[in-house]
C-alpha cells in the first residue's frame, strides 16, 4: 500500500530532513506537510527556503510528492476544514509528529500550548485515521531529556520519573511523551527520543543554531576560554542525518516495533572537555586563541555566577547549560541498536563530525558578517 504520510513540523529541522529521506528512500510516498502559514503559496515557498538550507538541489520533484496544506497543531482539527480533516483521516497511514516549541526559556503555560495540547490535538486526528482502518503508525519526536534532572542509565522501556525538570521545555515535552505513551494500548504509537542535535554529519547544515551553537560562538569570539562544568560529565549529541537515517529505517522496516526509541550517542557520548575542546581547538586554528578551555568545579561555577563583573549574556546562557553540564548520564538505545542491526546506519563518534558541522557554522557567520559589512 503507497504511504500517505501526515507530518508537521516539516518546516523545522528534523521534518525538512525527513521529508528528504522519505522521498529519497521511498519513490511513491506522498507526504503532507502541515505548514503554519496564510495561504498554500506562502507554505511551498517556506518549505522550498528551509529543504534549500537543508539540502540545495532542484525541487520540482520533491515537492510534486508534498502536498502542503496551511494548519497550527494548536487550534482545534489543526485549523482544517470538518471537510479536510475527514479527507485526511481516510487517507493517511502514517503520522510524524515533530512539531515542537524548542526554546527553553518560555513560561510554561505558553510551551504546553504546542508541546501538550498540540501533541493532544495530533492524536486526535490519529485516532480518526485509526478508526478508519488505514493508519499503521503514530510517531512522536520526543527528547531524550524528558529524564528531566535524572542521572545514570536511562533505560528506553522503563517508565521515566524525574523529580524536578531544567526548564520549561523538558517538563512539557515529558507531559506530551507520557501521554503519548498512555495511548499505546489503543493506537499504534511510536515515540522517538533524540539527544541534543547538530548538524550533518557530512556536509554540517543546519536550519536552527540553538543549544549549544551559542556556546560554539562564544568560544569562536574568544569570551568562553573557562568553562563551568564536570569535564567529565556525558554531553549526547547527535547529527541529524542520523536522527532521521534511523527514524525511517525503524518506522518504515516493515519489522515489528517497540515503543520507545532512544535516537542517542549512548555509551559513545562524548564528556564536555570533549565536546568544547574539540570546539576550542578548531577556532583557533586561523586565529590567536589558545586552543583549550579550562573547566571549574561546581563550587568555582557558583562563585563565578556571583560575579558582577561578568558578561550578563554569557552568563544567562551557562545558567540554562548548567543542568546539562553537571550531570552524569547515559542514555541506553539498546532498542534502537537492535532495530538498526544489519542496515547500514550506525551511529558516529563526535569526532568524525563535529569538525564539519563547526565548519558550516564558521562559513555560515562569515555570510553573515559579510551582509552586514555590504
């Protein structure tokens, strides 16, 4: 049976991904693309901007197999028509919910809008597909870091508990993930949990600097050379080829699944003086940086906090980075490991791609000084 796949979020980086591996691995999918937009003409020209930073080639092709329809996951039937809606859930026989809100210095209220109750929403068209008798899957792009302030293994299988969350970002997407899991015994549901994402892990693109591309900047400037953190502590990153590479070979196998799947470096995360040497030493390959970071303990982290003297913007971000550079942590994938056995698709070491993914983050700011200065 051709698939008919409902996906939002396809103007973030994950769904443009997805849409790029869907179609590639897949020459009769047909993908709708739920766009926050007015019209269906802002939509394609949105999506045809974000699939161009993504991957640039000619997308004639791409977007004859995607059908853009205007919607918000917030509104009630996502803002379709009764009409389309119906239409939708009589066609449809897989749905990819990834859209998300990402930042992590919202109130909650505001950010259990679209993470909870637009998660809420999504289900209910998946409920109507399922009752129609077409959809075989519901996928939900959840984090790892629903484990909210836990330490040690994080199993896939076991039921996530944390006592407290870093932000507001972490406690709704772990209301959303338990709901989402509440519904297994009705509906056939998949949830995904990513680890912190960067770029491609050949070429570095990316449509969203957020997490730790702030720090990349400030150590590229020079105004990060002491880092507070455990330089032993686990810091999970993963490229986003990656991401979407395991997602579709796990959902779209034909094999049996499970419900939870950590998309995670595991056992292979790297520590933080890993992670922003690597950072360190290759910013100052073309300038006069030293090329290493000093790292603090926590009670030095503390006392530097109090400093007045401190760049207020570099300290707010290491505030919200705090929680994630102090923790010791791994993130089983057994579950994943398995299903991506004999696929070809393996996970990589953070050294065989930070370096391009630093690489087009470099270039990217050079264009961008580069406009400024014309």
């Amino acid at each position: 049976m051709k698939k008919t796949i409902f996906l939002t979020g396809a103007t973030g980086l994950v769904g443009a991904n997805l849409i790029r591996g869907i179609l590639h691995n897949d020459e009769t999918a047909v993908i709708v693309a739920l766009v926050r937009c007015e019209s269906v003409p802002e939509g394609i020209e949105r999506l045809k901007e974000i699939l161009d930073k993504v991957s640039p080639c000619d997308e004639t092709d791409t977007l004859k197999r995607v059908q853009v329809i205007p919607g918000d996951i917030t509104e009630e039937n996502l803002g379709l028509s009764e009409s389309l809606y119906n239409e939708l859930a009589a066609r449809v026989t897989h749905i990819i919910h990834s859209a998300a809100s990402v930042r992590f210095d919202l109130p909650l209220e505001e950010v259990r809008k679209v993470n909870v109750q637009g998660t809420k929403e999504v289900a209910r068209l998946a409920f109507k597909a399922h009752q129609s008798g077409r959809l075989e899957r519901f996928a939900y792009v959840s984090t790892a870091y629903v484990s909210g302030n836990r330490s040690g293994i994080i199993l896939e299988d076991e039921q996530v508990q944390p006592d407290s969350f870093s932000n507001t970002y972490e406690r709704a997407k772990f209301e959303a993930d338990q709901y989402v899991r509440s519904l297994s015994a009705s509906l056939p549901v998949t949830i995904f949990r990513p680890s912190i994402i960067v770029g491609d892990s050949l070429t570095g693109r990316t449509t969203a600097f957020n997490v730790l591309y702030p720090v990349f900047k400030m150590i590229q400037r020079g105004l990060l050379d002491t880092f507070p953190g455990d330089e032993t502590a686990t810091l999970d990153v993963v490229p986003v080829d990656f991401v979407c590479d395991a997602l579709c070979e796990i959902l779209f196998a034909g094999k049996p699944l499970k419900t939870v799947y950590h998309l995670t470096a595991g056992k292979k995360a790297s520590t933080i003086h890993e992670v922003f040497s690597a950072a360190a030493r290759f910013f100052a390959r073309n300038s006069g940086l030293r090329g290493t970071i000093k790292f603090l303990g926590l009670k030095d982290y503390k006392d530097m906090k109090d400093c007045e003297k401190r760049n207020g913007r570099l300290l707010q971000l290491l505030e919200a980075l705090e929680p994630y550079v102090m923790t010791q942590r791994t993130f089983d994938h057994s579950n994943t490991l398995e299903a991506l056995r004999g696929s070809g698709i393996e996970i990589p070491e953070y050294g065989q791609f930070i370096g391009n993914v630093l690489q087009y983050f470099e270039e990217m700011n050079l264009k961008k000084q580069q406009r400024k200065a014309a």
